[in-house]
C-alpha cells in the first residue's frame, strides 16, 4: 500500500541526490533545486532511509547528482538500497565516469540508467557541459549497454539555438543503440530569467511531430503521465513536458532528497523536511517513517488545473 497526499497522489518514488558536487558546468543546470551542501549522508544512511521508505510503498529509486558517480563510495550506495529489494533503482548520470563503473555498478544491483546527452557535436557539447568529453560519454554509454542495464535512457534536454537541430539526430542515435530517447523540456529553475528566456523552447512542436509518425503510444502514469511513442522503425521517444501541464504534476508520486537529508516535495516549489536529526547519532527508523509521512502531506501539484 502506498501512502497518498492530500491530493489523491500516492507516493511510490524517491529521487536521492547524493552530492552536489559535479564535473561539468552546464550553464542550464537547476542542480535538482538544491544548494551545495557538504555534510554528505553515508551509504549507511541512505540505505537506512530507503529501507524507511520502501515500508511506506515507496519502492522505486533514482540517484542523481550533482554528478552522482562523482561519489568514491557510489558502488556502496548502490549495494545499500539494492539490499532493500526495490522494484526499481536507477540512476540519472552525465555518463563522464561510466566506462570504468557500469559493471561495478550493475553488479551492485543497478538495474538501470538515464545518461545526458546535450550533444552529439564535439563542440557543442564542450560550449554547453565546459568539458571536451562527448567520445568519452559515449564510450560510457556503450559500456552501460555492456553491463546489461536496461533500459538505456538519453537525456535531451532542448535548448534553443544549440540544440534544437539535433532532435532528430538524436532519435536515430538512440535507436541505433537500443536506447529510449527521453526528450525533456528546459526548467526554470536554478538559472536566471534571461537564461531561461534565451533558451527556452516548448517541446510540444517536437511532441506533434513524432505523434503524427508513431505506431504506438503508452502514458506512464506511474509518474507524470509522461507520453511515451514507438516509431515504425523501433525508435522509443519519451517527452517530459512540464510547462503549464497540470497532468505532469497530477500525476507526480515522489519525493526528493538532497545529500544532506532533506526530503523535498518538489524541484519548483517544495517544502522542506529534515531528516538528519532522525539520523544521527543514532537511527530512529519510527521517527524517519513519521517525517516520511509529514513530507508526503505537504506535497503539493505546481501546475494545477484551473477550472
Ligand atoms: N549529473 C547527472 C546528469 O547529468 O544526469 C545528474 C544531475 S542532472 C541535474 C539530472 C538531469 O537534469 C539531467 O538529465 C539534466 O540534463 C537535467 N537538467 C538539468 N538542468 C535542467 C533544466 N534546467 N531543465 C530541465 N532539465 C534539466
């Protein structure tokens, strides 16, 4: 049984961000709505946590960043939350580190990964991450197919002017690997409004196209009812929309929490619950399932229907 909020969403999905230290200097990134923070929860921690969690119905997991496998313990991170038994544990990651990792990881308990992908032009790749690192990426990306995680997600998200011609670039790049292309709408958060407003574009024209040409469509309603279409030709193309979609919030069912243990209800407009009091010195697991539950309750949908 999932626990529900006051808004008839249940809650079966926590996203852990576990550092927010990062490699790359994406000039778009909303650094998952956090501050840097250096007082990092340990595996044990997480693990505890998760654990916390999963007896609540909260049995799908991803780890982000930061840059996630910038962690030199991540391997035991994974092992922490893979020995709860999840029905899911991902990763969302720039892939940078990936080569030498994906087997490690995979056979931690891994079961699958998102890999961003800004680019597949050397340059504007390097003008968008600040690194010279797309042959490396896509070194990591071959290597995570390798180690059996599955499904290979890429992360497009859309910037105008830089990477708006690569659409479908990117679609055949992904299906040519077997992978799901998840195209993804830029957010305002953690940048400035010129920022936004230099680079924002709606991906709905893109959402129309591949409509029109798709030979299937399924919603994920597990999480942000986002649309997800199979061409003819096998390619797999997820949309996450958020701008003024009330479904995307209608049908949000996680929680997020930042490297130091705070659970936060959303990335745009969420509330905060401390767990690190409930942590140290020592764990106290009814006391964690109890702020579990506090941060459900406050969750709330940022685009809402207007009637
Ligand atoms: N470093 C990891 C990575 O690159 O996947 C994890 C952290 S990153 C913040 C997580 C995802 O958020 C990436 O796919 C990234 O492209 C996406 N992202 C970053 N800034 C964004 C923004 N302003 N709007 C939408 N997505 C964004």
């Amino acid at each position: 049984m999932s626990l529900i909020d006051n808004y008839g969403r249940p809650l079966t999905h926590l996203r852990i961000s576990i550092t927010s230290l990062c490699n790359y200097n994406c000039f778009y990134c909303h650094l998952e709505g956090i501050e840097k923070v250096n007082d990092l929860l340990t595996p044990n921690e997480i693990g505890i946590i998760a654990y916390a969690a999963s007896a609540l119905g909260i049995r799908k997991f991803k780890l982000t960043g930061g840059e996630p496998l910038l962690r030199p313990d991540i391997v035991d991170v994974v092992k922490e939350i893979a020995s709860i038994k999840p029905l899911d544990l991902g990763m969302t990651t720039n892939g940078y580190y990936l080569d030498n990792l994906a087997n490690k990881l995979a056979e931690a308990g891994l079961m699958r990964v998102n890999i961003s992908l800004p680019s597949l032009n050397p340059n504007k790749f390097r003008v968008v991450t600040g690194i010279n690192g797309l042959s490396r990426v896509l070194k990591g990306i071959k290597a995570a197919i390798n180690a059996g995680l599955n499904p290979i997600k890429i992360n497009y998200v859309v910037l105008k002017g830089i990477n708006d011609d690569e659409f479908w670039n990117m679609i055949e790049y992904a299906r040519s690997i077997g992978a799901i292309l998840q195209v993804i709408e830029l957010e305002p958060i953690g940048i400035s409004r010129d920022v936004f407003m230099k680079y924002y574009i709606s991906i709905s024209v893109f959402e129309k196209m591949i409509k029109e040409k798709a030979v299937k469509k399924i919603i994920r309603y597990s999480l942000h009812a986002r649309p997800v279409y199979t061409l003819d030709n096998g390619a797999v193309v997820e949309f996450v929309r958020w701008f003024c979609n009330p479904k995307f919030c209608m049908h949000c069912t996680r929680l997020r929490l930042t490297p130091d243990g705070k659970l936060k209800t959303c990335i745009i407009n969420g509330d905060e619950v401390d767990l690190k009091y409930a942590l140290r010195p020592i764990p106290k697991l009814n006391l964690i399932k109890k702020l579990i539950i506090k941060a459900n309750y406050l969750r709330k949908p940022y685009n809402k229907l207007s009637i």
